[in-house]
C-alpha cells in the first residue's frame, strides 16, 4: 500500500504541470490549458452559429444542421486525427499537437453548443421578438440585447454538461502524444512498470474532482432562480 502511494508522490510534480519549468506544460496543466483554450472558441462560435440557424432558417440553417450532424456523428478521435494531418498541409508547417487538438476539441463541442442554444432560442416565446421589432430594435439587437441573456440563462446547466465532457475528451489527446494527463499518467506507469493500479487510480480521481470541480463552481455561479436544479456529470 505505500508503495502504491510512493509511485504517485515521486511522480506526482510530473503528473501535475508535465515539464513546466522547461516551458513544456503538461499533465493537469495541459489538461486545463486545452480545455479552457477549447471552450474559450467553442461557446462564442456555437453561439454565433445557433443564432445564424435561428435568424436564418432556409438553407443556412440546413447546412448547420448538416454540418453540426456530421460532426457529431464521427468520433473525436477521427476529429482529432482528420485535422492533425490536414492542418499542417493547409499552413504548410507543423503545428504544437495542444494548439492541433485544441482546435478539434473546440470544432466538434461548438457542434453540441449550437444544438443547446438554439433549443433555448425556439423555446422562447415568439412575441418578445415581434415586441423588439415594434420597439425599434434590430435584429441584431434583439438577440444581444433580449433573447441571448435569456437563452444563456436557461441552458446553462446543458451547457455545463457539454463543458464537462469537453474536460473529460482533453483526454483523447494521448491518441497524438500530447502530454496531459492521461498521457503523462501512461508515461510514468512504462517508465515504472508496476503498480498501474495507483496510477490510474490517480488520474481517474484527478479527472472526477476536476469535472465536480467545474460543475459546483458552475452551480455557485448560477442565480437561485435559474431553472435546472441539478448540473448533469456526462
């Protein structure tokens, strides 16, 4: 039983920040930065384009569909795979496999993000933006001004939902060789090569208080009157 707990103690700097001093985050750091770095694209850009469905339902909104259908219908991990070998072919050079996997995770959650904020949209009552349009509001300004205030209230606990699972998919990233969590956990356990038990042990434990983490911080967050009194753990 100590010798469990020594192996995640000798390595536990490692698992925590990678080779941070060396300008090389990793593990929980890397896991973090990714994450944040995803969600940072994913909830301005599925927002954007939720409101572009919902402003524009003929053909722009079928290719959305069709677009957000497809993406979500394919793995991450192909995602992950299409644009690590695609995008150094568009930019003509390599590209950090964090920045690559980054923008696979933000491309496939602004899919989820859409669906969740364009739900938020039709379940609001029609005449708030026939009233806007007597008032004298654009279009552009209804949604700024009165539905999307309303929408982010109501769907944040989907959208929390949908962040969670983004934290958890950071861990996809092993699949590239990109040094988080999961990856530097593996690292140390060939590296060690006894007690894979404790080590993964260790970084399942780290993921759930991450995720708890951002689900309370979320609810803390969240006025006493929104609706949805539960944040869902995907």
């Amino acid at each position: 039983m100590l010798a469990n707990i020594t192996v995640i103690t000798d390595n536990l700097d490692y698992l925590l920040w990678g080779r941070l001093a060396d300008g090389q985050p990793g593990g929980v750091v890397l896991t973090l930065l990714m994450a944040l770095g995803a969600g940072l694209l994913a909830l301005p850009g599925g927002i954007a384009l939720a409101c572009a469905a919902w402003r524009y339902p003929g053909v722009v909104r079928r290719v959305l569909f069709l677009w957000a259908e497809l993406i979500r219908g394919i793995p991450l991990i192909f995602v992950i795979f299409w644009l690590w070998y695609l995008l150094p072919m568009l930019t003509g050079s390599d590209l950090p496999g964090a920045l690559t996997v980054t923008l696979a995770l933000a491309w496939f959650t602004a899919a989820s993000v859409m669906h969740s904020v364009l739900a938020g949209l039709e379940a609001l009552p029609a005449g708030q933006y026939e009233a806007a349009q007597t008032q004298g509001f654009t279009p552009g300004q209804t949604l700024r001004l009165i539905l999307l205030p309303q929408v982010l209230h109501n769907v944040q606990p989907s959208l929390v939902g949908i962040f969670i699972s983004l934290l958890k998919d950071t861990s996809l990233a092993f699949i590239v060789n990109v040094p988080e969590l999961t990856t530097v956990a593996g690292q140390v356990n060939n590296r060690v090569q006894i007690y894979p038990t404790a080590i993964f042990i260790f970084t399942g434990v780290v993921y759930y208080l991450l995720c708890s983490g951002l689900g309370l911080l979320a609810k803390r967050w969240q006025p006493c009157n929104a609706p949805g009194a539960s944040l869902p753990l995907q």
